[in-house]
C-alpha cells in the first residue's frame, strides 16, 4: 500500500508543526507525520525522552540455553509441547532436535539500571552468566532426565524490557498527542499480534474493540521513576512464574507515594497496599494477630478483623485516609456547557454534587469521576488515584480547540490538576455527624447540609473542602483537606471522636462494604467495553440532553437491547470468594462472568458482582459461579444488597 520502512535510520528527536503535525528528526532527514508509535524496544524510554517524557522502564538480563542435538528428538516425529514449571521457575521447549531451557531466576540483574544503554550497543547480547542458572539447570534435569543427557551448544543472554508490572506499554502516551507506545514487552513475540491489531485501532477508530488499561501507558504516573522501576522490575521478574494471589501487596519500590497521615496509621499497627502509587491501610491488626502475608485465594488472616472494622462503621464511626484521589479543577466561561457536552447525565446544582460518566463515541464508559459544583462555571472533579493521566488526557484533549470553528471559549476555561494539594479524609458511620460537628460551627443536620452536597467547612485554622457522600454507603464525609493541614484535621477528628469510639479502617473493609453497597469500580465493573446503561448506571444517563458523546451509540445499543447487564449475585460459598473472570453459568450455558468478589461482612454472605445475560439479570434468578474450579451456587440479588432505600447515608441522626 506504499509504505516505507527504513531501517538502520536513527530517530533523534521530535518536533511539533505549526499545523499539529509531528516532526521526526532522523540522522537522514525529517520525516513529518501525524501519528508517532514508540516502537523502541528496551529503549522505548530513551525515544520517549526525545519527545521530553519519562518512560520507566528496565530492562532485565534473561538467559537461556540451547542444549546440542538430542538422539531421541532426532527420530521424535512432531514437536513436543512447551513445557512450564512454574514451582521451579522455567520453560523448556524443543529448539530444532534439541532443547531450550529458560529459567527465571531468582537474584535477578537488572543491566543498565540507571537507564543509559550504550549508543552503540544494537542487536547484541551480553556474556554468558550461567553460575546463577546452576540450581534451575539441575531442577529441570531431575524433572526432564534427557536434558542432562547433552551438553550445552549455545546461551543466549539478552536485554529484555519490563515496565513495574511487567506488563508492555500499549497506547497513549501522556501529554503528547497523537503519540503513543508499543514497547517494553517481556513476552514480545507471542504478545505483537495483539499489540499491533490494538495499535492499529488507536489510530483507525481512536480506541480498541478491548479495553486496554491493564497495558495502558498512563497506568504509571510521576511516581514511577528510574529507581522504582528497578526495583520493581526486579521483584517481577524473579515472580515471572509466581502465582498472582488476589490481596498479595508486593514490597518492591515502596512506599513511593505516602499521605501526612501514614505515619500515624503505622503506629496505629496498619498494614498497607499500594494505589496507584500511594500508601494505603488495608487492615489493622489487633493485639496478638499475624501480620505475615500467607497468600492464598482462601480467606486470608485478616478476615475477621476485617469484618471488625465493617461492623465498627456501620454501628459506629470509622476514619480512612484516602491517598492520591485525583483531582481537578474546572473553571471559567463555558466550563459548565463543555463538561455537560461531555457527560452522560446531569450537571449538579450549584453546591451539589453527583457521579458522572464519560462515554466514548462508542458509548463504553471512558472515565468515572465526582462532580461538585462550586459556582456556575466552577467545577471540582474528581477520580480514581490511579486515573490521574488517563482521566486527565481524555480532558485536556477534548478542551475547546482554536481549530474548532464553533468554539467561542477558547482560552477561557482553565483545567488544572490539584491532587497534590488536597488530601483525603473519610469520616463514616452513624455518629459521623456527632464526631464532625464537635470541630465546626457549620450546621451539619440534613437541612443545613443535605446528602450529595459540598460546602467549605472551617475545622481548627483550616478550610476543609466537604462533600457529603462516601464510598461506604454510611452517614458521612469525604473531607478534602490542603495537605498542609491534614495531619492537624486526622488529629482532630480523633481526638473529637474519642467518645464514639472512632476508629481507623482500611480499604479491605472499604471494598467490602461497597460490595454491599454494590458501587461500582473503575477499570473493574466499568469499563471501555460496557456503556453505562449495561453497568446498571441509568439514573445517570439522559438520553434526553441535546448531545453528549457516546448518545448515539447508546441510544442505538437501548433501542436493540442490551446482551448483557450488571448483576449483583449472592454466592453460597465457603471460604473462598470469587475473583474477576469467574464464569457464571445457568444449566450448561456460560451466562456471564464476575467482576469483583468479596464478603460482605454486614450481610453476612459472599457476594460477586458482575455481568449477567439480560434475561437472566432478575432478582432471584439461580446461577452457579465457578470459585477454584467448584460451581457455587449464587442468586442474583436486589440492588443494593444493604440498606436498599439508602437511609443510611441520608441519616438525619
Ligand atoms: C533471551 C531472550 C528470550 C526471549 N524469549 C521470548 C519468547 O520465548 N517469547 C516471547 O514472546 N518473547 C521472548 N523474548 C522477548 C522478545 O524478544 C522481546 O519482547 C521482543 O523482541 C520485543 O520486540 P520489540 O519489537 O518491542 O523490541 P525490539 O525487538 O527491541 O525492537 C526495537 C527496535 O527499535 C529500534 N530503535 C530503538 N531506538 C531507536 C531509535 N532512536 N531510532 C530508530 N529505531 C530505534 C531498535 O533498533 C529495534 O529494531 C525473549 C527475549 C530474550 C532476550
């Protein structure tokens, strides 16, 4: 079709055009273009300097061996299966009449671990280092006696890339536009199919048939830097062949991101995971509990303390320190008409506040965010700790543009990130209120401050940014604190809260609770895939507004029905829960698959959310769901499976 590829042409650098084009600088010339794929490789990060923008990547030493010639290969018709040992860490595989034996081992070597790759260093290897293979070379010969029958003809150590998780960067790149990547594959060969069909559809449709956020290149944000990814890298490779464990908090490059307020929760005994970079709570151990991880997809150690915290909001007051929510601001003329242009249902009043949904053309929901509103054309905006670019991106582009004729509020409406300013404290349970108003002279009861509302809050010398609503579904306040002032607000609100036994929880018994409450998460129940409607989210869809991305497409997906919808199941199991990707099946027909499963504490069953066959999504429906390869079975439930009409969190008490 008239492509050039040019090989052995260095790329240099990269330029933007007057006319929003990109310039790419080569030591044989400039090419202009208008899209940009990073298809560099283990110096994928270098190419992404050139345009000015940090990619962290390392790249890992991986060796393997090519045994010499087997006599019994040599009359073996066929090819013998890919063998993978993942108790002892390798593959082995038939190479010609040979064998190839891959281990990845443990006191794993990062090369280059500072990021600079030689210049002249091109379709190389490194020298053989085969001492640290020894023991997985005798592992493999006790489990496959012909390897040690031959001796070795060739090893092979090469550069391979990995990005913290191991996972290749396909898509969007931060900050540049119409630049993506396509690089920092471990697994490059068998994973290009997928990569370039993907790439292909970024450019073509502006989005793939999947959902991609597990590789998207915005996942990692300015957190992840050179000496994060290291050790991050370093720590998955060793894990190639590990088993994922659904609550495993892997050490590696942590903390990197932390609130005022961890080292108070460490003190108070808390155990900690990773969001998107920032230092969570998961639990808190109790006099006598074992904190060592025992890794597991059965109930973990934690499980009854878990269920103590749940118990404790619900009946009490709890307080949770929510790192890294990201935030944005909205403002100027025009902002209000842009945002509705761009959500599926309603602008809030003025200081109320309401969940919005972002479609793509397509309809899939594209980001989920909070929407307060502070004054007509000022808006607070806020999302996932993990979804900071992503959400940031699909704003920043979508802002009116001076190439767009129509556009009369060019310039005038400013988007800008604050997350860094504002921390996050949640007050919930039922004396919530009573614990809040011991700190503020503003009246908190029902009138004066109603559910879904936002108002400024004075607490001590401070002005605490509050919003009625919680992820819980209990009285409450996300209390949205400038970071200078969070540790004095977290303070006062335990000492205030003393007298009603306040107490911190965690984000085990968050997800529990909002379980109950069946909310839904971002890049879990919803995502590019699903159209709002199929997420069960209706009430914030209007199909009446004049226009908003994504209308036509669910307009028509409505008109044909939907295949599929939401479901919140209540599994009979015992002591495992379901994970995502769990099939659901009625009779012998798959019917679904679950999204997020957990225990609810409060309703003292395991529940599993999730996507159900349209027909089939009735209350009361029997399904069975596969947990560890047993069918369970589950019923679907009423929507949410805890206090139904929401009497909680409108509480006048
Ligand atoms: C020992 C070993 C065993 C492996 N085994 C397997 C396996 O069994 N299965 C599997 O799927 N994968 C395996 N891999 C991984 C696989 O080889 C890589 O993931 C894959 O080659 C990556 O392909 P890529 O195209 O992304 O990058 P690369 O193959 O590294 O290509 C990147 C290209 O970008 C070019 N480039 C870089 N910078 C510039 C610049 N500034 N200007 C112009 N061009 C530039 C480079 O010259 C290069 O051609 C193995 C790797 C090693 C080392």
């Amino acid at each position: 079709m008239g492509a050039e590829i040019n090989r052995f042409t260095r790329v240099t650098g990269f330029e933007r055009t007057d006319s929003h084009e990109w310039l790419v600088k080569t030591d044989k010339g400039d090419i202009t273009c208008e899209y940009i794929v990073n298809a560099g490789g283990y110096r994928g990060h270098e190419v992404s300097d050139l345009a000015g923008k940090f990619l962290p990547i390392a790249t890992m030493e991986h060796q393997y061996l090519v045994t010499e010639s087997i006599p019994e290969l040599e009359n073996h018709p066929g090819l013998l299966p890919l063998v993978r040992d993942p108790d002892d860490s390798y593959y082995l595989r038939q190479e010609k009449q040979g064998l190839i034996l891959g281990p990845y081992e443990w006191g794993a070597t990062p090369h280059w671990a500072d990021g600079k790759v030689p210049d002249n260093f091109a379709y190389e290897l490194y020298p053989d280092d085969l001492d640290r293979l020894e023991w997985y070379i005798e592992r493999a010969c006790e489990r496959m006696p012909i390897l040690g029958t031959v001796g070795v003809q060739r090893v092979i150590n090469g550069p391979i890339p990995y990005a913290p998780d191991g996972l290749p960067y396909i898509g969007p790149a931060f900050g540049l536009p119409n630049f993506f990547h396509c690089n920092s594959f471990s697994f490059g060969i068998c994973q290009g199919g997928g990569a370039g069909k993907s790439m292909a559809e970024y450019i073509i449709d502006g989005k793939p048939e999947w959902d991609l956020w597990s590789v998207d290149p915005r996942r990692y944000t300015e957190y992840a830097d050179q000496k994060y990814v290291v050790a991050r890298a370093t720590e998955l490779y060793q894990r190639e062949y590990a088993i994922a464990f659904p609550h495993d908090e892997w050490p590696a490059g942590r903390p990197a991101l932390t609130t005022p307020v961890y080292e108070r929760l460490k003190a108070d005994g808390a155990q900690f995971g990773a969001r998107g970079g920032w230092e969570r709570a998961t639990w808190f151990p109790q006099d006598g509990d074992t904190v060592e991880a025992e890794a597991s997809f059965h109930r973990e150690h934690w499980f009854e303390r878990v269920g103590d915290e749940c118990r404790h909001v619900r009946a009490k007051v709890g307080l949770l320190d929510l790192g890294g929510f990201s935030k944005y601001e909205v403002e100027g003329e025009g902002a209000a008409d842009w945002l509705d242009s761009l959500i599926a249902g309603n602008l809030p009043k003025l200081n109320r506040l309401t969940l919005s949904y972002f479609c793509a053309p397509d309809g899939g929901v594209v980001c989920e965010m909070t929407i307060t509103r502070l004054s007509d054309d000022h808006f607070l905006l806020i999302t996932a700790a993990a979804a900071k670019w992503h959400d940031m991106q699909w704003l920043q582009e979508r802002l009116p543009h001076e190439n767009d004729i129509s556009a009369s509020t060019v310039n005038t409406i400013k988007l800008t990130d604050i997350t860094r300013d504002w921390d996050t404290l949640v007050i919930a349970g039922p004396d919530a209120r009573k614990v809040l108003q011991k700190l503020t002279n503003s009246k908190l009861d029902n009138a004066s401050f109603p559910w879904l509302s936002y108002q400024p809050l004075q607490i001590g010398g401070t002005t605490v940014r509050a919003l009625r609503v919680n992820y819980v579904g209990e009285l409450g306040w996300e209390l949205h604190v400038n970071t200078s002032s969070t540790l004095a607000v977290y303070d006062a609100l335990m000492g205030a809260g003393a007298e009603f036994k306040i107490r911190n929880f965690g984000m085990y018994a968050m997800e529990s609770m909002r379980l109950e409450k069946c909310y839904r998460a971002w890049k879990v129940e919803l995502d590019s895939e699903y159209s709002p409607l199929r997420s069960g989210l209706d009430r914030f869809v209007n199909l009446d507004k004049p226009a908003f991305i994504g209308k036509d497409a669910i307009q028509t997906e409505l008109d044909a029905g939907l295949p599929d919808v939401f479901v919140a199941l209540l599994v009979d199991t015992e002591g495992a829960e379901a994970i995502y990707g769990c099939p659901i099946r009625v009779g012998d027909d798959i019917a679904g698959y679950v999204t997020s499963g957990g225990y609810g504490h409060c309703i003292k069953s395991s529940i599993a959310l999730g996507y159900l066959r349209t027909d089939l999504a009735i209350r009361g429906t029997q399904v069975e769901v596969q947990i560890l390869g047993k069918w369970r079975n589950a019923v679907v439930g009423q929507e949410p499976l805890f206090d139904p009409s929401n009497e909680r969190p409108r509480s006048n008490d």
